[in-house]
C-alpha cells in the first residue's frame, strides 16, 4: 500500500498513520491500534475492535479519529452481511462518508482517503475475549505482517472449551 504521492512540504505535513498505536475511540468503547512505521508494507495498517455490529454506532467514531491522523475519509469498504443494517453514507463531522459493501470479508475494512489511498483494518470482533484481541490487534499493526486479517483472528482465538485456563480470565 503507497502512500499518497502527494509532495509534501513544510507547511504540509505527510498524513501518516500516528506514532501513538494505541487510542481508546470512545472511553469503554471501540480500539484502535495503527502501524507506527511509514513504509506500510504490512497487509494491514492497523486494527479496529468495535464493540457491536451497530455499524451506524460503531463507525463515526473511527472516522472521527482516523480524520484527525489521516485527513478526510470518503469511503469505507466492509462486509455487509458482518454488520446490522448498512447505509450507502453516513455524515461524520460534517463529512459525507460513502459506504460501499466490498467482498473484503467480515475480517476487514478498507477505508479511502482522497482518491485513493487505501488503509486496511483488521476488524476484530465484538465478542472477542480482550487478550484474543489484544494479541490480534498487535499482530496486525506489526510492519513485517504478511499475515492474512482472517488468520490472524483463527490464530489468536481460543476454541471453545481449551481448558480451564480460559475460566480464569
């Protein structure tokens, strides 16, 4: 995935991702975590945890955020059968955000900036244990990642019923 090929100067910073990996979107609601590298050679350029599959709920405020590191969002690829209800845009802050069902599987969202600049994230899901996702979710962001959104989920998941090990948590 290039970066935009857009000159920068310094009175226009490059939109890279942000140093700080770890952001809370909303307090006790969905994580994001972003690749601290500007190569973006990995797969994936980072990883959303959303807490539903309320995707009119969920997906503002990863816009809002990934607004204020990236510049404008204008479209946002993802799974419609992995979500309640999906609407072709949503405003966020103004914005219009088009919403396009990709057959990028439930694992990922693809989100747009300008023409096209692509990021993809790895969507965790809503009723992921915490340290399934926070493993997942490192995982992801990792620059040397070549591994697929949908193994890295089967990867770090615990199948059901492995031990007492998973009463613990």
């Amino acid at each position: 995935m290039a970066d935009s090929d857009t000159p920068h100067t310094p009175h226009t910073p490059p939109l890279l991702l942000p140093d700080a990996i770890h952001q809370a979107i909303q307090p006790g609601t969905a994580l994001l975590r972003l690749e601290t590298t500007q190569s973006r050679e990995g797969l994936l350029d980072g990883a959303w945890w959303p807490r539903t599959r309320d995707i009119g709920t969920e997906l503002p405020a990863l816009i809002s955020v990934l607004t204020g590191h990236l510049g404008p969002i204008t479209r946002v690829g993802l799974d419609a059968s992995a979500w309640n209800g999906l609407p072709t845009r949503l405003v966020v802050d103004g914005q219009v955000v088009h919403l396009v069902s990709d057959p990028v599987g439930d694992d990922t969202v693809l989100i747009t900036r300008g023409h096209n600049d692509h990021f993809a994230l790895l969507v965790v899901p809503p009723d992921t244990t915490a340290d399934a996702a926070r493993q997942a979710m490192a995982r992801a962001v990792r620059a040397d990642n070549i591994t697929q959104a949908a193994q890295l989920l089967v990867a770090t998941t615990p199948e059901p019923g492995d031990g007492p090990a998973d009463a613990a948590g």
